[in-house]
C-alpha cells in the first residue's frame, strides 16, 4: 500500500483557533507565520467570543461545535473512509451521538469519527453519557463501551474491513444502574496494535483497568486525557488521575500494525489521530475540547 504523505501537527497550530481561525492545511493556501508551518483559513468554528459565551477557557478549543459533525469524518468496517454507515454519528439537540435507531442487527459495523487532523502534545476533555440499550447483535463486552482513541493510524490508511484503527486507546465503560450490579472502571487501556510501558515493563495486555470509581446508569462523566508526545499518557476521572503509562511502540505482531510498519511508518508513536468510537451501544458526547501543550 503507497504511504500517504503526513499532515502536519496542529498543536502550536491550534492556537490561532480560539482567534477565529480554522487551522486545517492544504496545500497552496497561504500559512500563517505561526512557527508551524500550519495555514490558518476562515471556517465554521468558534470565534473566541463564542468560545468565551460557552465557557471555554483560554487555550481550550472545541473539537465539536455543538452543531453538525465540520471536522470530523467516519470510518465503519465494511465501508470506504468517508461514509457516516446508517448515519450513525450524527448531532441531536446539541449533543455528538452513536445512535443506532436505524440498526435491525450491529453486523460488526464498528465506527470510529476522526478529527480531521493529527496531534502530539495536548490535553483533551470528553464529557459523555452511555444511554439506552445495546443494539441486537453488539458483543456482550461493548455493552456501555466506547473509547477515544488517541495516536490513531491516518484514517486514510485503514483498510475498508479493519474493525480499529492501530492506536492508543481511552477506554470508556458504563456499569450498571443498580449498586449491586458489579463494579466496572472507566479510563481504562486498550491497546489496538501498540504496546506501552508501565512501571518500566512494556505491556503486552490488549486492556489494563483504571483506578478509577464505576460510573452507574446514565450520569455524564467528565474524562480527561494528557498526552505528551511518545513520553507519557495520563488519564483522569473527574480531575483524578486514574492511570499512567508511557513510550507507546508499534506491535509488530499485529497485523494492521506490521503494514504501517511495512510501509515505513515509526515504531515509536509520537502523534496521531484522535477518534470517536461506535461501538453498539448509543454513547452521547456534550464537550469534546482539546487545548494544545
């Protein structure tokens, strides 16, 4: 598969987001004299008094507009990069949602909504809510189950079959309503094709749990992300630190993985992409923001 050529890094970039300014490159579009390389264009984003009316504070941009889906693009196993399978990613009252109401059977259409580009240093804050019940056919551990992915693969480089994209994943579970149903962490790890390094070992668990508390029934929760690059990865829950790792490889014992390897990619992962996913129970997200380190 020809390697495609790499989008440049957003995180100085970004910046000039919350003055108006949309920061996605292309080539021929005059660049800003930001230090990044990054052009920065008039789009339908937040203004940074738009920013300021919704209670961002400075440095924070929102990833999500709180209107329609600008900036983000679906990729479903089964389907080309591109196309919203079934419409499931769509915005409703305000709210960025996994639905499924136009599901008879999940069918294994694992989905994933990228941010249109990469990143490296940053901090990141999704508020989410599981809601309803799990589509006929999910498997019995995607129940209250979704995740953002972080260090993600080029969208443009998965295969149209490929159920996850090579990455880092931030894992988030639901428990149940009842306190006596169990107990189920949230801001887990999963690691779809890479390995990381815990207390100086490499892990070679596909999922480790959180310290964190179970978050029952259909309460929003409040997950943060700290990623320093190929140095560190942090997890917090409500402003506590949950779960701690660091240097994020390419397994070259995973498939997808070998071909990006293959194809020339770095076995050290240093930036990436940032997804959503679906994952066959309806998820709700009311903040996804992002502010560059």
């Amino acid at each position: 598969m020809k390697r495609l050529p790499p989008m440049p890094l957003l995180s100085s970039a970004l910046l000039m987001a919350s003055l108006g300014c949309h920061t996605t490159w292309m080539p021929g579009e005059d660049c800003c004299e930001d230090g990044a390389g990054a052009c920065c264009v008039q789009a339908n984003e937040h203004t940074a008094d738009e920013a300021l009316a919704g209670g961002l504070e400075p440095g924070w941009i929102a990833l999500f507009n709180g209107r329609d889906l600008t900036g983000w693009v679906p990729k479903f196993a089964g389907s080309e990069l591109g196309v919203n399978f079934r419409d499931t990613f769509r915005v409703e009252d305000g709210l960025l949602v996994a639905d499924y109401s136009g599901y008879e059977d999940f069918d294994g259409q694992f989905g994933h909504l990228f941010f249109e580009s990469p990143f490296d240093h940053y901090r990141m804050r999704v508020e989410y809510r599981f809601v309803g019940e799990q589509v006929p056919g999910g498997p019995g551990w995607a129940w209250r189950n979704s995740g953002v992915m972080v260090h993600g693969q080029d969208p443009a480089s998965m295969t149209v079959d490929q159920s996850f994209p090579v990455s880092v994943e931030v894992q988030m579970l639901g428990g149940p309503a009842e306190a006596g149903g169990g107990e189920r962490s949230t801001a887990n790890l999963c690691t779809p094709g890479t390995h990381v390094t815990m207390l100086g070992e490499v892990e070679r668990r596909h999922c480790i749990d959180s310290s964190s508390q179970t978050y029952r029934g259909d309460r929003w929760c409040l997950l943060e992300i700290e990623v320093l690059g190929n140095d560190v990865i942090r997890h917090f829950m409500d402003g506590q630190l949950v779960l701690e790792y660091s240097l994020p490889v390419l397994d070259r014992g995973d498939a997808d993985a070998k071909r990006l390897l293959d194809a020339g990619a770095p076995r050290d992962l240093d930036q990436g992409w940032i997804s959503l996913q679906a994952e066959s129970h309806p998820v709700q997200f009311r903040r996804v923001e992002l502010m560059p380190m």
